[in-house]
C-alpha cells in the first residue's frame, strides 16, 4: 500500500504559485478513520541581478525537505544556463535529482530576462520589450518552480513557496522587480495596492492621484471577488517597452511610468481591469477580454470625472474606423486590433442598451459577473444568454448582430449618455496654456520650461483654460498666488462642454525670487533690475549747414544685457538738451533714434551719451573754395562784403571787387590817422 501511494507520488508534479500554499500534490488521502499528519516542503527562490552580465538574471532554488519526503526532482527551465548545484545531481532532460542526504539542496542557474514581441494595438508602442534587465534593474517575469516529489508513509505533504530578492528588489506571484525603488500601499475596499517606483522611474501622475483612481475602480467594478492584494510596478522609460502596461498571473501587473490616469487609454485602469477577469472564454468570446478592460478603463475614468465625455467619445469612435470595417469580433482571424477598438465600442453600446432597457436595473457588469461564475469556457451562445438575462431579447440580439457581422453601434451623444448613465455632475477642469510677460520693455510669450526670467516693472499672466466636462453648469473660481499670498483671481460659470480662457496676472516691483501658483501648477519668477543700456553710435545726417538750419542726428542705442533695459537719453548741443527721452530694450536689443537740432552760426558740439559729433552754421559764401579764384579774384576768398565775424575763421584779403587803387590808398590813410589819434590818447 505505501509503495503504490509513493509510485503514484513519484509520477504527479506540484507546481507552487509564487507566494502561494499548495496542496501536497503527492499525497495520497489516509483511508477514513485513520490519523493523518502532514508536513511542507519549503521552496525558498531567489532572484539575483548579474550587472556583469545585462539581459539576465539568476535565480536560486533551495528545499527545506520534511524528514517523510524520500525524492524531489525539479525541472530547469529551458534556457536556463550555467547551472550550479548542491545536493543535486542531473537527471533526464533539464530535470535534477535530490541525492537524499543534504538537507537543503540547492539549485542556481542563469536566466534571460530580455523578452521581446510586437504587439499592436492600444497596448502597443513604438519599442519591443515586454521584459528586459539593463544590469542596474530588470523587470522579469516569475514561473514559479516546477518540481515533482515523492515521500513515505501516510503524511500529508503541503507545498509552499517563498520568494526573495537578494539585495533590493520585490518578487511578486508572476513579476519580479529588481533593483533600487520605493513602496507605497493603500488599503481600500478589500484590497492591498503595493505600487513599487523604481529609483530609474520617473512616474508621471502623483502617487495619491494614481491610487484614487485604482481604489475607485476597485469600488466601482462589482463583478466578483477581488484579489486581496495586487502588486503594481511602475516600468522605468529607459526601455523601449512594446507594451504600455502587462498584466500576469492574478495579480501582478506594470505600467510605463509615463502613464497618466486623466486620460481615456487609462493603462493603469485597464490593467486593472483585467484582474477583476477570471473567463474562461473560447475563440468566439475571446474578444471579450481586451474589449472589457478597454471599455470600462475609459468609462470608470469618465466616471472618476477625469476626462471628459468628448474624450471618452471618441475613444469609443475608434471602433467605427474604417480599418476595422472587414472585422468580425467572433472571428479573431479577423481582428489585427479590433477586439480593442470594435470590442470596446460594442461593450460599451450593449451596457448603454442594458441600462436603458432595465432603467438602469441591469448593467453589463452583471454579463461580467457571470462570466467569472463559470468554470466552463463560454461560447458566443453563452454570451448571448447572459446579455439576455441581464437585459432583454433585444439587447441580445444587438450582441449578435454587433459581434457576428460587420455591423457597427453608432457612438452615443452626451445627452443619449445621461439618460443611461445618469447625469454627470460639472466637473471643472483647469489647464494651463503657457506664460507670458507684459510691460514697458516687451510683451509676448515666456519659454514653456525652466524659470521665468523677468525685470522689475513686468507682469507675468499665466494663461489659464477652464473647461466644464461634466453634464451640468457648473461654477468655476481660480486663484493666482505669488509665494502663497493671492494676487488675481476669477470666478464664472460654464455650461457642460463649456471653456474660457482665463487670464491671471502677477506684478513685479522688487527683484527677487518668486513662485507662482494656480492650483497645482507652479513656476519660478526670477527678478532682477532692468539693465542700463548704452549709446553705441552717434552720426549727423551732414556736418555743415545754413546758420539756423538743422541736422539730422541718428542715435544707436543698444542693450547687451540678457534682460530687458530702460535708459535716459539726452541730446544735446554745446550741453543743452535738445532732446530727452526714455528707451525700453529687449535684451541684445538695438534702437535708433532720429532728433533734428538746430545749428547756429559757428561750429557746435552735438552730444549723445558719451559719444559726439561737430556739425557748423555757416553758409556757402564763408567757405573757402581750396585754391580756386572767385570772380577773377586768384586765391582769395571773400567773407560778408569784407567784414570778419567774431568767432568765425574768416579773414579779409585781396582786392575786393569794385574797389580801386585809390580807395585803398584812402583806406590806408584813416587807419595812420586813427592809430595817431589812439597813440595821442594815452
């Protein structure tokens, strides 16, 4: 008797689920009346980076073996490599064999982790690693251990496996993340969420805003049992994932940390999703389970009042894409990815019809409920009679028109939506748009990143969108505050479906450094004092000019600071302004300016900063024409009829035109009698 039970033993292979008690799957039940003990074989796996070696990973498996087991035969997976044992010896194939005398036989080994495949539709990017281990972190899938076993006597044997990282890292029932990270939980609704952030992650929605939606959908969705704790791991973006998110096993899952949850392809929901699933579904249901979590990750987003019902519209109106016009969803030969987009679309427009028909008695929730009930694979006929009983012949009509041909339901409007689902309440959604800065030195737009870089005298608006996404009126009030204190603010209404864009408007009077906030969003204002800037040129349109007339003088004025300047000009002549004015530049700014003076007779200096130019009033009779005669007269020139002007370089000389020897002689004689005449005086 004990031999045949420890024959049957030796053929029946246990499998342990990470994490997971199994029943002895070698033992064999005592005959009624008789005393049964039972002893656990622990199975202790280890996993363990290899930096050295990127792309894989070792695991080791180490027994406890209770004193009634007499054989335990684990199997390596197939392209395990270097394998290093102890208390082990190869047996046939990849398996090994116990040598039955120490007492914690080991096995180590070295695994690949890089997995790649193209997968297409919703969950499909641009890269191809499903899995992948760079040296400092790998993300790896978990297979449990696989091993057989036989044992003596009448002792029940219970199987359970243990699973550990050696040095940091989270080993979950089917997903192992290795390498540096942090762990948050939240408890809610029966649930544990454990979510890891590793340290080469950088996750894109805040973690309370990640969990409120996970714990709302774990409210929301009452299809069946829920998994008392789930294992959630944000995937670094470092990898080219070919996923957007994986989920394994029951309860295990990532998503790229660069997933968002105000979105209507909410990865993280939809992942979620599919944990709630437990179908056993065949060829013609089989659409049902990317369609479920396609549909309800975007309507239990909606209902989270995390986008709107325009967003959510035209996730479902993918469906209706001409791509997907030759798909039939109970034929995946037909698909490429229409059992996300059609399969959605469809969900979505038999749940409509369920409420509708029942008065909101009966939802699709209840089909999904009924799906995970059944042990049995559910064929297409199945499905039908659950739409059924959850709604009416009619509906289940639709569901075989909708998934046996290539007919298509017609995407809902917000007020169709409202009257199955029930109003949305308003749900104000605000964005911001950008910043800008206004002011005497410029006005326009500030860069998107990095600190707003601004002078003393400058405004900075932040331009704001508010945006009404839920199905009544609702009031908005938005707040700007510099360094905590409010400086602008804006209340008003909008209608469902509304906007408005909403200016917000801070002042600068001090340099320093600043932040701005409007609700969540914040920015750096950095202050300074304007830059001064300088005169680089200085030129007159001509140098010489009619006594009174007036010159043209051009100033260039230019800032070479990489801020916003403002500087005092003054033009002046022989010191006294002619004009003042006041110049705003950009930084690595250039202005010219244009400023007639007047110039009188004589030579006068023109001045600007600390440049100046020489411009003279005189007119053309006064100049000297260099050598050439003028009215036969040879080298001379003639200046007001003879007369030297005070302050002017004019002299007298030559004959004047018209005058005669004789005057010149009468000319000469009044000057000896007037020289006389001083000389008697003194």
């Amino acid at each position: 008797m004990v031999a045949a039970r420890a024959l049957v033993a030796a053929l029946v292979a246990g499998l342990a689920l990470a994490g997971a008690v199994a029943p002895a799957t070698g033992a064999v039940p005592a005959s009624e009346g008789e005393p049964q003990t039972e002893q656990t074989i622990v199975v202790t796996q280890e996993f363990r980076l290899t930096p050295d070696r990127p792309g894989a990973i070792d695991i080791r498996w180490e027994f406890d073996v209770p004193e009634a087991v007499s054989g335990v035969r684990p199997q390596l997976p197939a392209d395990a490599a270097n394998p290093r044992t102890d208390g082990f010896t190869p047996g046939a194939g990849t398996t090994y064999e116990w040598d039955g005398v120490t007492e914690t036989p080991s096995l180590t080994f070295t695994v690949p982790v890089n997995e790649t495949r193209n997968v297409r539709g919703p969950e499909g990017s641009d890269g191809d690693f499903v899995f992948a281990d760079t040296g400092d972190w790998a993300l790896a899938r978990n297979d449990g251990v696989p091993f057989g076993y036989t044992y003596r006597g009448d002792t029940a044997i219970a199987v359970q496996q243990r699973n550990v990282t050696a040095g940091s890292g989270v080993a979950g029932r089917a997903m192992v993340f290795l390498g540096a990270h942090e762990e948050y939980t939240r408890a809610a609704h029966g649930q544990r969420f454990r979510l890891v952030v590793p340290a080469a992650a950088d996750l894109a929605v805040p973690r309370a805003t990640l969990f409120d939606s996970l714990t709302a959908a774990s409210d929301t969705l009452r299809v069946g049992d829920r998994d008392p704790q789930l294992l959630l791991i944000a995937a670094p973006t470092t990898v080219d994932w070919g996923v957007e998110g994986l989920q394994r096993g029951d309860r295990d899952l990532y998503v790229t940390a660069d997933e968002r949850v105000d979105t209507p392809d909410n990865a993280w929901l939809h992942e979620y999703v599919h944990t709630r699933q437990r179908f056993n579904l065949t060829a013609e249901t089989t659409w049902l389970a990317e369609a479920t979590a396609q549909y309800y990750a975007a309507q239990l987003t909606l209902r989270q009042e995390r986008v709107s019902f325009r967003e959510f519209a035209r996730l479902l109106r993918r469906g209706a894409d001409s791509r997907f016009s030759d798909a039939v969803l109970a034929n995946p030969a037909t698909w490429s990815t229409a059992n996300y987009h059609v399969g959605a679309l469809v969900t979505g427009a038999l749940d409509r019809r369920t409420r509708l028909a029942t008065d909101g008695a009966g939802t699709l929730q209840g089909v999904f409920r009924r799906l995970n009930e059944r042990s049995g694979a559910t064929s297409g006929r199945e499905f039908r009679r659950m739409v059924r009983a959850a709604g009416t012949e009619a509906v289940a009509e639709r569901a075989s028109r909708y998934t046996e041909t290539t007919d298509r339901p017609p995407v809902w409007s917000a007020t169709e939506h409202s009257e199955a689902y029930g109003p949305l309440p308003a749900s104000i959604r605000r964005a911001t748009d950008g910043f800008a800065v206004s002011g005497p030195y410029r006005t326009g737009s500030l860069p998107a990143t990095g600190p707003a870089r601004v002078v003393t005298g400058e405004s900075v608006t932040v331009n704001t969108t508010v945006a009404n996404v839920g199905g009544r009126t609702g009031a908005y009030n938005l707040t700007l505050t510099r360094d905590g204190r409010v400086v602008d603010s804006a209340t008003g209404e909008l209608d469902p479906e509304g906007t408005a864009a909403v200016p917000l408007t801070a002042s600068f009077g001090e340099p320093g450094s600043y932040t701005l906030a409007v609700g969540e969003s914040r920015r750096t204002v950095e202050v300074r004092q304007p830059a001064v800037p300088a005169v680089s040129g200085l030129a007159a349109d001509r140098d010489r000019v009619e006594p009174g007339g007036s010159v043209t003088v051009t100033v260039t004025v230019r800032n070479d600071a990489d801020r916003p300047g403002r500087t005092n000009l003054t033009v002046a002549r022989d010191g006294t302004a002619v004009e003042r004015r006041t110049l705003y530049l950009a930084g690595g700014g250039e202005r010219t300016v244009s400023v007639s003076v007047r110039v009188p007779a004589g030579s006068h200096r023109v001045t600007a900063g600390d440049r100046s130019v020489t411009v003279t009033g005189a007119s053309d009779e006064t100049t000297a024409t260099d050598g050439e005669a003028t009215d036969g007269a040879s080298d001379t020139t003639a200046t007001d009829r003879g007369a030297t002007r005070s302050g002017a370089d004019t002299t007298t000389g030559g004959a004047t035109p018209g005058v005669g020897v004789t005057g010149v002689l009468l000319a000469l004689a009044v000057a000896l009698a007037l020289a006389r005449t001083r000389g008697l005086g003194r």
